[in-house]
C-alpha cells in the first residue's frame, strides 16, 4: 500500500437517477468516512467513471439513457478500471437479475429496498478484502 493510500479515503460514485436514494446512500458514505460522488444518468457515468478512478461504483441498474448493466460491461472491458469494483442496486432483486449482474463482472449485488448494515457491509467487503 502507497502511503498516498493509506491517509487518503476511499472514493465511493454513486450512479443513482432517485434523489431519496442517493441521498440515503450519500449519507452512509460520508458517515463511513469515504470520499463520494454522484451521477444521475447512465450518459454521464463512464466519463465520470475514467475521471475519477473511484475504489467502488454504487450503480443503479435502471438509469437514464444507458443502463447499469451496460455500465457495468464497459467497466469490465476497459483495461484502465479492473480494479474498480462494481456493486450493483436494482428493486428488481430477482435470481436472474442477480445471475446477469454477476456474469457482467458486478463484484456485488443488493436489492432495494436494502438495509442500511447489509449496504455497509457490501461495501467494506469490496473496500476491504
């Protein structure tokens, strides 16, 4: 570990078109102590994504203009951000939405309405392996 690792926070990016959503995920970040972002729209996430470089992308899988899923494959497919995990949200919380999420490279899937603990775990488990 860089010692530029180990004073500096983690990055969080929240991709997220609900406002009451972010929010709450806004407020679990920050409470952690990571450093975040957001984006509302699938158009303006992968820019944002490959500017910043974060540690973990919160994504949404229904957005605006390009999906989650989408998002998710072309993360996995550009070199330059394998070590970004990806961990997935959908209120569709079914096995299949689950299975196509992992298969596309997710690191981590929830459901929403989700726990607040059960998210705070998800994301110390990807943080901190």
């Amino acid at each position: 570990m860089r010692l530029s690792e180990a004073i500096s926070p983690h990055r969080v990016l929240v991709v997220e078109d609900e406002d009451n959503i972010a929010a709450a995920l806004e407020f679990l970040i920050t409470r952690e102590g990571y450093g975040h972002d957001r984006v509302a729209s699938g158009a303006d996430a992968m820019g944002r994504i490959r500017d910043t470089h974060p540690d973990l992308v919160l994504l949404d899988v229904m957005l605006p203009e390009i999906s989650g899923y989408e998002i998710c494959k072309r993360i996995r497919t550009d070199p330059t951000l394998a070590d970004v995990k990806v961990l997935m949200m959908t209120a569709r919380g079914s096995a299949i939405e689950r299975k196509r999420g992992l298969e596309l490279g997710a690191d981590g899937f929830i459901s929403k309405p989700f726990e607040l603990k059960d998210l705070r775990a998800e994301v110390r488990r990807l943080l901190f392996p």
